[in-house]
C-alpha cells in the first residue's frame, strides 16, 4: 500500500496541471527548432521543485538534444529530459510519479510531449550518473499540431467501471483512467 500524499500537494493544488490531465495529448511530431533558454530555464526551475512519492529514492534530471538520443521509432524532438534514479524499492512507480508531473507542467504551458520507453541515451552519454541509472525519457518541444483534446471523450482509454470497484471516489479515479501508460496499455485496477 502506497501513500500518496505528495499527489496532494503537487498536481491536486496546482489549477493548470490539474487542468491539464483532461487535455493533454502525447504528440510525435516536432518542430526541431530548439526552445528559447529562458522556457528551458523555467522547466528546470520546475523540474527541481517536483514532488517524488518516495523521498529515500535518490534521482537526477538530464536534459539531452536530439543528438545525445537513440530510438528506434521514427520520433525525433529537439529536447529529452531524462530520469536517471537509484534502483531500489519502487523506483518505476517514483519514475512515473517524478516525470509525469514534468509531462503535466509541458502541457500547461503550450509545450508538446511523449514519453519514451523505447528510447535510449547514445553511447556518448553516461549509462550512469552519479551512481544512479537512466530510467526513462520524455521528448518535448514546439509543435504544430494541436497539442489538446477538447474533453474527456477524445481519450481512449478504459471505463471507470472496467477498472475500478471503488464506490466514491470516481473524480479523484477518473484523473488515474486518463493518464498515460506504455502502449496505452492502462494495466491499473481499483
Ligand atoms: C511509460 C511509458 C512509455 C511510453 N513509451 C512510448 C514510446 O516508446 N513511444 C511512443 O510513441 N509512445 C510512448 N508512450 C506514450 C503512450 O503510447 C501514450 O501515453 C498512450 O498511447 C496514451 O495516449 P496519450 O498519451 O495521447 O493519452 C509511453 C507512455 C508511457 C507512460
């Protein structure tokens, strides 16, 4: 059983991240052009304030280009944060929990994104950094495609019904059923 108070006071009390869990989009297609230093500069602002759900976990946000990064899937952006975290306990859920706040602030501010579990760092970038290993990466940048859904109906995702026996507790429910798994695979139940 996991607490998740940290939830609370990351994303529940921020109005634009809350806002974005029921508009956001993964997009795939970049404009390579890089951001301006000062947007990057306010996500690492951000990305350094972020909430972990487990605070023993150790972990380290890299940002990488376009050269620094190895996919197999034809999906190329100008920016990559990665997360590189100590492996112990529940470090994919503190993974999913740390970058997903990071998906919800690029989305906030007009910013397209798509996780990558495919991807990887190139063979120039450390396979680990300061004792702790690469994790995962988002791609984000400028797009110029719509980077919104209208509502909720534009989602393909599973009914509440379908994964959840919880009676009660639908609004705070319905924020997990539109989040972002691998393949959209939604491999959570209630
Ligand atoms: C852990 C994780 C890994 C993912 N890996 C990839 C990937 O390698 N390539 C990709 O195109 N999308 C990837 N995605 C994006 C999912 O395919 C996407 O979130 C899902 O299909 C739901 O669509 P949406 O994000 O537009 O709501 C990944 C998502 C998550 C959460």
């Amino acid at each position: 059983m996991l607490e998740i108070n940290n939830l609370e006071v990351t994303v529940l009390k921020n109005p634009q991240l809350y806002n974005a869990i029921f508009h956001r989009k993964s997009i795939r297609k970049y404009n390579m052009t890089p951001l301006p230093a000062d947007t990057l500069g306010k996500l690492q602002e951000y990305a350094s304030s972020v909430k972990p759900l487990d605070e023993s976990i150790r972990y380290e946000f890299v940002y990488l280009g376009s050269a620094d990064v190895k996919n197999l899937l034809p999906i190329k952006a100008p920016h990559y944060i990665c997360l590189y975290s100590q492996i112990k306990g529940n470090y994919l859920m503190n993974a999913g929990f740390l970058l997903q706040q990071i998906d919800l602030y690029l989305s906030a501010n007009n910013l397209a994104s798509c996780w990558l579990g495919m991807a990887k760092p190139s063979k120039e970038v450390p396979k680990q950094i300061n004792g702790l290993e690469f994790v995962i990466m988002l791609a984000f940048g400028n797009t110029t495609e719509p980077i919104y859904r209208a509502n909720t109906s534009e989602f393909m995702r599973k009914s509440l019904s379908e994964i959840s026996s919880v009676a009660g507790a639908d609004s705070m429910l319905e924020s997990v059923r539109l989040a972002p798994s691998s393949s959209n695979t939604q491999p959570w139940i209630f």
